[in-house]
C-alpha cells in the first residue's frame, strides 16, 4: 500500500513538474529547425512570454506573445530591440504561419509542433466560458471576435503581415417601459471598416427594432436585434443609412459575456 502511495505522489510530483516547466515547440523557420520554450503564461489573457533558439545557433532569443483562441502573436527579442514577429494559426497538432523580420523585408513560412502533442498549457478563457458565467438577463455586455493572419497588404517586396480583427461588442440595458438602450460597434473585413450604432430599439414581438434616418435619404435605417440562450443577432436593413463604413456591415451574432455595473 505505501508502495502504491509513492509511486502516486511521484507522478503527481513529475506531473506537476511538467506543467510548472511549460511548453515545448520544435519545427522550423524557413526550413532551419528551432526549439521554443513558454514558461510563463495567463490564462486570461493569454498573454505569454518564453525564449527560443535556432538549433545551428547556442544563444536564446527572448519571446513575448499572446494566445487569441486560433491564432498566436509573437515578438521577438535581442535586447531591447524587436529582431522579428511570429502570425500562427493553431491547427489541431501544430502551429503554422510566417515570421518576418524586424524591419519588414523578408518573411519566411512556420510550422510548430508542441513536442507533448499538447497545446493546453497556452489555452486562454473563452467567450464561451464567460457566456456560461453569466445570467439570463438581457441586460449586459456581448461581444463577438474573430482573429486572423491578414495578409491584405502584404506584396513580393513589402511582407505587412499583421494580426487582423474582425467583430466587436455591444451593451445592452433594459429601460423600465420595456426599450432597449443600446451601443454596439463592429469591425469588418481585412480593411476594418466600422458599423457603429447607438440609440433606443422598441420591442415588437420577440424583437427589438431600433429605426432612423440621421442621413435624410429615401431608406431608413433599421437595426434589429433577437436574443435567444445568452446571445444576440444583430442585423441592419441598410449600410450607408445607418453611418456605417464603405464595406462593413451588421450582420452578427453576439454572446453575452458580462453584466452591467450596478448604476449608483
């Protein structure tokens, strides 16, 4: 029995040990093999920081990065200078994306592999998760997101990749005769055009239907909303009526991720 008793507690012990040790990647750069090391990670924000070394070379390059669900953002360091950036995107067993340099001339492609076959030291909270933390109220904060490598701008002589963002977030409060008071802006497509509203939405039926024409012309604005299990889809009859940027658009589903302060 006391047997089976060590040969637990040094499991856990070696277990425990592994986890406070972090993650492992190994892979390549341009087809030159490195190792990476994460050992300091918040699970909130996912932010992160690490080091990592060519295998040719002896000397580690300080890392900092952040974990966005699918897609992770590393700078690298000499120093105190940026000597280079990492766009990947999380696939089920590896990592895969571009490095480019720190002044933005050369760029070349990335594959990763955690060595224990495990991402799970990098896992950051979820809209998901904090969804299932709030309540059913209507009232409160949404918010949608999407990360992604744009690479948009990027041409043969001039790599700008960068970490690109489409969604946004809105708040809503139930108004005593039955309104809605609400604010929502969303960001969409590789060129971050916005769809911003503000203003007072009317229930009819099981919808909230919020319309105007601050723009004076021959269509109104109408903006709906219809919530339903903590989320809410947001959608508009019209872009350019509405103030909206040249291509964005509302037509977005959004999970509730908070509630509203307490109002004094």
């Amino acid at each position: 029995m006391k047997k089976l008793l060590v040969i637990a507690l040094l499991c856990l012990f070696v277990s425990v040990l592994s986890l406070a040790q972090g993650l492992k990647l190994v892979g390549n750069v341009g087809g030159y093999d490195i190792e990476m090391f994460i050992d300091s990670v918040d699970n909130i924000t996912g932010e992160f920081s690490g080091k990592y070394r060519y295998l040719s070379q002896k000397n580690y390059l300080e890392i900092d990065g952040r974990n966005f669900d699918d897609v992770i953002y590393i700078e690298e360091y000499y120093g105190e200078n940026i000597t280079g950036t990492f766009y990947l995107e999380m696939q089920s067993e590896t990592l895969t994306g571009v490095w480019v340099n720190g002044d933005n001339t050369k760029s070349f492609d990335v594959e990763l592999w955690a060595e224990d076959e495990n991402f799970n030291y990098i896992n950051v909270k979820s809209l998901i998760e904090y969804n299932a933390e709030c309540s059913d109220k209507i009232s409160g904060e949404y918010r949608t997101e999407y990360y992604f490598i744009n690479d948009y701008f990027v041409t043969e002589d001039n790599p700008v990749y960068e970490l690109g963002f489409n969604g946004g977030s809105a708040t809503f409060e139930e108004l005593e005769d039955g309104s809605l008071k609400f604010e929502i802006e969303l960001i969409c497509g590789p060129t971050y055009h916005f769809a911003i509203a503000e203003g007072i939405a009317v229930k009819q039926g099981d919808v909230y239907i919020y319309s105007a024409n601050e723009w004076e012309t021959e269509e109104n604005c109408e903006i709906t909303f219809k919530f339903e299990n903590k989320k809410v889809y947001a959608s508009s009859s019209a872009n350019y009526e509405c103030g909206f940027g040249a291509r964005a658009y509302m037509d977005h589903s959004l999970m509730k991720v908070g509630e509203l302060e307490e109002q004094e």
